[in-house]
C-alpha cells in the first residue's frame, strides 16, 4: 500500500511539472491536410515569424493535426489554440459563436461578405449577426510566401478563452493577406 502511495504521488508531481512550467506561447493549430502534405511546422513558423515582427521564436508555437472532427473538438474543449486555422468542413461543424472571438473588423475590411456567409452567426448575448470564422485562399499570406497549392477551403477562428486575442486579430489579417 505504501509503493502504490509513493507512486501515485511521485505520478502527480509529475504530471503537475508538465502542466505548469509556465511558458506561454502563442499557439497556433492547423487542422489541414494541404499543408502537412506540402509544408512543415517549421516553415510554417518561420514565415510567420518574418510577418510578426514583435513576435519571437520562443514565443510562437505552430501545431498540425490532422483534420479529424474528434481531434479538432478535443482540442477546443481542452482550450488549446489561440489560433485555430482548419478545413472548411471542420470549421462549419464548429462554429459556435458562445465560444469564439467575433471577426467582424476582419471580414469587413476585406469588403462586403457574400449573401449567405457560411461563418454569420446571431450573437447569443446581444442577438446581432456577427462573423465568427474568416475563409481563407490561396492568397493568404503564408500559403504564397510557401508557395503551397490547396486543393481544400481553409478557414481561421480564434476561440474566446485565448489569452492573446489582439495577437490572433493581427495575425490573423497578416495571414490573409490584410494589413492596415
């Protein structure tokens, strides 16, 4: 009894190390098969890293998954990511507007949305219409830069419990190809 107490708590400390080693990085997560084909992580981050220039190698942390309905929401609801960018597919079967950042500054300036948006979604708190996903091209910033050929519509969202929200937004229209 004793060795099973021991080991259990020498299991926890364990655990507990990992969990809280108090680095933060801005996460980004890619839920997309183009790019884990055709790219790395590493590329991916380096072009990023040329784009965002108060942003730091130590500070940025760019993760591919592959693009599974159960692995995608395991994710969100360990509140992973700070940036999620994922196949359309994905994307239309998550996007709850409780739980992501609105996108409306974003989807604006990149002109008049298509009737039917797919992203447009009624506020729960206020009941306005709000854009809560931007669809992303070919012309997103590190897809020409990487020189990537998709095949599939992507889209980017950033959940609510986000430490870096002004982060993501400023990524966010760096990536797609938006910069004021």
């Amino acid at each position: 009894m004793n060795k099973l107490r021991w080991t259990f708590i020498l299991s926890l400390i364990i655990v507990l190390q990992g969990c809280g080693n108090g680095e933060e990085t801005f996460d980004i997560l890619f839920f997309t098969k183009e790019l884990s084909k055709q790219t790395s992580e590493a590329e991916v981050s380096k072009v990023i890293l040329e784009h965002v220039d108060h942003l730091s190698e130590d500070g940025l942390s760019v993760t591919f998954h592959v693009p599974m309905a159960e692995k995608f929401f395991i994710e969100v609801a360990s509140h992973e990511g700070d940036l999620i960018i994922a196949d359309e597919v994905l994307l239309e079967a998550g996007v709850m507007p409780d739980g992501l950042q609105p996108l409306d500054s974003i989807v604006e300036s990149k002109g008049e949305p298509t009737p039917n948006y797919p992203y447009e979604k009624q506020d729960p708190q206020t009941g306005e219409w709000r854009y809560y996903a931007l669809p992303l091209s070919e012309q997103m910033t590190v897809i020409e830069d990487l020189g990537v050929e998709m095949n599939e519509r992507i889209g980017a969202v950033i959940p609510i419990y986000s430490d870096y929200n002004e982060l993501s937004l400023e990524v966010l229209q760096i990536l797609g190809g938006k910069v004021d």
